[in-house]
C-alpha cells in the first residue's frame, strides 16, 4: 500500500518541481485521480494561497513508473483572493497530463448544502473487503491499487458473485478510508483524497450496468470542486453515477461526502472505451 502525502509529494522550485510515481498506485498504469493529485501538489507547491477551489484537466498520455515526472506550474491570474494556475506533467518530449487549477485565500460569502448522502450504516460496523473475499483477495490483480483503501461495501450493496451478476444501476457508491495514513492536515493533501475517489469509481459505476463488457475505459479527462474539508475525519463516502455512454464515450459523475453527510467535493470525467487487452 502507499502512503498518500509521500506518494503525491514534488520537490523544486520557481514553478520547476519533480515527482516520483510509486506502483502502488497501479491500475491500467498509474491512477489517473493519483496522477491528477501530483498536478495539485505541483500548484500547492507554486501557490502562495492555502487550499484549492478547482481543477480541471485532460489526460494526455500514460505515465511510465521507471522516470521522474516533470511538473511545470505558471500562474495564469493572481488576485487578491485566488489564483489560477496551469499545472503541466511530462516525462521527456511525452505530455501526460494538463490541468487549470485554482487556489483561494481566506474567503467568505454565502453557505449552503442542500446534498443527501445516501443513507448507509456506519463503516466500522461492516466488514473488510478482505473478510468478505477471503484468501482470494489478495491474489486479485487489482489488489495493490485497491489496497490504498480501507474499502466497506453496505450488505445491501454487495456482490457476492461478481462474475455472473446481472444488470443494475449504473451507480457505485462506499465507504472509504485511505492506509495506512488516512487523515491529512494539509488541505491540498487532504483534497487529493476527494480527486483520487472522483476519477476512480466511475468505471465501476458503468460495470454495474455492463457486466462482462469487453472494454477498458480510462479517463480523458477530470474536473473536481472542492467544497469543505474534514481533515479529521478519516472515512469518506463516495458514489459515482454513469449516466450516458455512447460512441464509445461514458460519462460520469462524482460526490465525495464527510461521515457527517456535509458534501466535501464534487466531479465529473469522461470515459473512453478502449478493447480489453486480456479479456
């Protein structure tokens, strides 16, 4: 499993920064949320204001995990409250990721939240993915990337035989924690966690739908707004929606809650479906 912060972490200066990707984040390549929260630590790094409000970002090639990543931040705007910044990744002549974010201050205005988390019972009151899968899980091949989570799926959400499902709702939504570091005091930090969760789950979202799809379907792009923050607070639910998909796109979108049901973030990404490799 990865630690979160150190995974995430630039080093350099004057809007030059350097990451190393860690396997440990490894699904179809490096995660594209993972890849996503180094472009906003890169802006954390340049930003001279404390907490993101946004980003934005197209994906643009597949990382290799065996060279640095190069991060390049220019501000774009700076104002007396925010900044907006573009965040590009590269490893040599090879883009792999482009994004706008912005960063604010300490600003105030108008509060509301008129969101309903799904009601689900407490997550420490359910069992591990690993209890439920048993010695199988962690000779899945997705384990390393899932092993990031403390994952708890509702009884009335789980899939006992997920090979032979039938259809259902194109929706995906549990409880969430991230290991073996699951809270972080650092807000940019702390919003990687949100950003990591709103890329991922949209494809399991659609595989509820599509059982035995032949296809893969890697974001092409990623948006995320960040709303609140609970630093403290270590379990997050999630749920993902796939609400259209055709000629060869689905869209998706995303919430991310606290545990007291306040909505942290919300995102949306596009799909493209590409041919399983080994289906």
């Amino acid at each position: 499993m990865g630690d979160l912060a150190a995974d995430t972490r630039v080093e350099g200066a004057s809007g030059e920064y350097m990451a190393r990707l860690s396997r440990d984040w490894e699904i179809w390549g490096p995660n594209g949320g993972y890849v996503a929260s180094i472009a906003l630590r890169g802006a954390a790094a340049h930003s001279r204001f404390d907490r993101p409000a946004s980003l934005v970002g197209h994906f643009l090639g597949v990382a290799s995990f065996d060279a640095p990543l190069e991060v390049r931040v220019a501000t774009l705007r700076s104002a007396k409250r925010a900044e907006s910044m573009r965040v590009s990744l590269a490893q040599g002549d090879q883009p792999i990721f482009d994004a706008l974010v912005w960063a604010v201050g300490d600003v105030t205005g108008l509060e509301h939240d008129v969101t309903t988390m799904p009601s689900k019972p407490e997550p420490e009151g359910l069992p591990t993915i690993a209890e439920r899968i048993g010695d199988d899980y962690a000779e899945n091949p997705y384990h390393r990337f899932w092993s990031n989570f403390d994952e708890r799926v509702p009884d009335e959400d789980w899939i006992d035989d997920w090979q032979n499902r039938p259809p259902g709702e194109p929706v995906h939504g549990h409880w969430y924690r991230f290991v073996p570091v699951s809270t972080f005091e650092d807000p940019w930090v702390d919003a990687c966690r949100s950003l990591i969760l709103v890329d991922t789950l949209g494809w399991p979202a659609v595989c509820q739908l599509h059982p035995r799809n032949p296809f893969i379907a890697p974001s092409i792009d990623l948006s995320c707004a960040f709303h609140r923050a609970r630093a403290q607070e270590p379990w997050l639910y999630a749920e993902a929606t796939a609400e259209s998909a055709a000629n060869g796109l689905v869209g998706c979108s995303s919430r991310v809650w606290a545990r007291d049901g306040t909505l942290l973030a919300v995102g949306a990404s596009q799909l493209l479906c590409r041919p399983m490799p080994n289906p």
